[in-house]
C-alpha cells in the first residue's frame, strides 16, 4: 500500500502546523501551501502574526510551497459573493480560493486529499459547521478536505472512509479557546508559534478603514498603494492625492523603501522630521498642503514658519516655507474612522493610529 499523500494549507500559526504534526504521525506525507496575499502578515517578520512556516517544516520533515494569490485575492476582497466579515475580510470567499488553488495543486503532485487546521466554532465567519460544506462544495473539494483538529465533530471525509488516516487519532476541538492547542503542542514538543491574532490585515478595522476608503477613490490601487495602508498617517488631499506620513524612523525608512523615483517626498531639513510621501495625482495645492502637514508633525511644529524640502529620490528638490498645520484641519483630513463617543480609542493589535 503506498504511503498517502496530503496537501495542507499552512498559514504559519499555531493551528495549521499542529494538523500537519497530527497528520504526519499517522505517517502521511505531507506537502504544505502557505498562501500569499496583499493583505497577509509578513511571514519573514517575528513580530508579525504569522510566523515563517520554513524552520518548522525543516525541523519536522515536510516541504512548504509559497503561493501568491495576487489580483485573484484583490479581486475577492472587492466584491465578495459572500460577504464581508466584521471589516473587509472576506473570509468565506478567500477559503474557497484558496482551497480551489490547493486542489489545482493537489492533482499536479498527485495527493489524495487536503488538509487545513481549521477548528469548528474558532472563527465566526468561517468556521461555523453549515460553513464547512458550503466552502467545501464551492471550491470543488467535497469529502477531501480532513481538519484534523475538529475531525470527530464532523462527518467521516474520504481519506478517513478509506483508511488513509485513523479517525480515532483524530480530535474533537472546538470553540476559540486554545489550550487544547497548547497542550498539544506540547506534546509534540512544538515551544515556538505565534500568538493568536487576526492573521490578516482584513481583520483590523483602521486597516480596513483604510482600504474602503483607498478602493472609493480609486478601485484598481497598485501594489505600493496597498503596502502603504500598514504605514503612518494618511491624509487625503483631494479626491486624487493623498499623503501618508511617517510616524517613526522605522516608518520614515518603510516610505522610503517603497518609494519610486517618480514619487514626491517631504521632509523638514534639520530637524527630527517624517517623511511624507504623496500618492496619486497631486498638483500644486496638494504638495502646499502635504509641507504643511509635514512641518507639523516635525520637531519644528511650535515653530511660525518651516522650511520643508520638495524631493524625488532622483533629484534635489526644492524648499518651501510655510505655517505647521492647525489641528482642527488635521483632524478633518486624516484617513480614520470616527472615535466612539465617550470612550477611549483602544490600540490595536496590528496597526494604529
């Protein structure tokens, strides 16, 4: 009898490693796919939610594939056929994606089913029971995707019908508590995996503020457009320009970085100062406005006048002196959903103000 094969959907958290783990105790080969979208978690980054998925696969001997969604996914996350979650995650719509690309690559290799490390009740949107064979059906995958965590509250899938997988090894996982995880992981002497989060960008609501209101402006943003959401400030300038605005040098080093040669930089000469980068088509009025946000939020913000240099990565520039921006207009021009009445602006987990 050959040994099976399983093609697992590994995000790089806590849940997907462990039922690859489950899986290849029961001695099935294992091939994972960790998907890559505009909007995931930098896998390469230890802060991030998601962790590099590489070090464990070397550890406990399977492959990982990487595999980048691209328009398909922006696509989704437009105009989901079946809606968005709490923000702009279109939960539903992105498993059936991602599954119908898994299946794609499952028949390339020859597998014989998928995997993913899905929990029954852990996600409101996604991970309800009537949720399961819906995602399942759309994609095309029915009876051949086994959650090995949640696998004994659910029918019997076909690599469990035919013995591939010992159903009694299985689990009864449910709900979002994680100590059950925890403890397996333990088990299998798993000590390092991120935190549970969100694990998209979907999930955070100035993130998604932020992208509703990008995609009203303009419905096809480009790639830098969309990397800029994860940083600073954002202003919008006019119905065509907008400013986003260092917070950090980290941040001021990030701008820098996705900035092009044709992009229009700010800074203030001298002083500890953001750098601004303007994004779409800016005029005149806009590039005045944009000094006078960045003087702001400078070092010489108390100052009556600054003098904020006008660059392109290729070329000098040139200054312009003007007033730091008053509050009021600040606050009328930043990208940010409105306060709750009453009550204090919470921090968030994956991106803030």
């Amino acid at each position: 009898m050959k040994r099976p094969r399983a093609v697992a959907l590994l995000s790089g958290g806590l849940d997907s490693t462990l039922a690859i783990l489950v899986l290849l105790k029961q001695d099935v080969e294992v091939t994972a796919l960790t998907f890559l979208t505009q909007f995931g978690c930098d896998i390469t980054d230890r802060s991030s939610c998601s962790q590099n998925p590489l070090p464990v696969a070397e550890r406990f001997g399977f492959q990982v594939k990487l595999c980048h969604l691209g328009d398909k996914f922006l696509q989704i996350v437009k105009d989901p056929k079946y809606g968005h979650g709490k923000n702009m995650n279109p939960c539903i719509d992105c498993r059936i994606l991602m599954l119908k690309e898994a299946r794609v690559f499952m028949e390339l290799i020859g597998a014989d089913f998928l995997v993913t490390g899905e929990v029954l009740g852990q996600r409101p949107m996604s991970q309800r029971r009537e949720c399961f064979p819906l995602i399942d059906r759309e994609a095309g995958v029915e009876g051949l995707v086994l959650r090995p965590l949640s696998a004994k509250l659910l029918p019997p899938t076909v690599p469990e019908i035919k013995g591939w997988v010992n159903r009694e090894a299985l689990y009864a996982f449910r709900g979002r508590t994680r100590k059950p995880q925890m403890a397996l992981a333990e088990e299998f002497g798993l000590t390092e995996y991120p935190s549970p989060a969100g694990g998209c960008l979907l999930t955070d609501p100035i993130y998604s503020y932020r992208l509703r209101e990008l995609l009203n402006h303009n419905p096809d943003p480009s790639m830098k457009e969309l990397s800029l959401l994860r940083v600073g400030r954002h202003f919008r300038l006019s119905a065509s320009c907008k400013a986003v605005v260092g917070r950090n040098r980290h941040e001021n080093e990030q701008i820098l970085a996705l900035a092009g040669p044709e992009d229009t930089l700010l800074r203030v000469p001298g002083v500890g100062s953001p750098v601004t980068i303007l994004t779409g088509f800016c005029g005149d009025e806009e590039v005045l406005r944009a000094a006078e946000i960045t003087a702001r939020y400078s070092d010489a913000k108390y100052q009556r006048e600054v003098t904020v240099l006008v660059y392109k990565l290729s070329e000098e520039g040139y200054t312009i002196t003007v007033s730091p921006l008053d509050n009021e207009t600040i606050n009328s021009l930043r990208v940010a959903p409105p306060e709750p009445k009453g009550k204090r602006k919470k921090e968030r987990a994956l991106i803030s103000l």
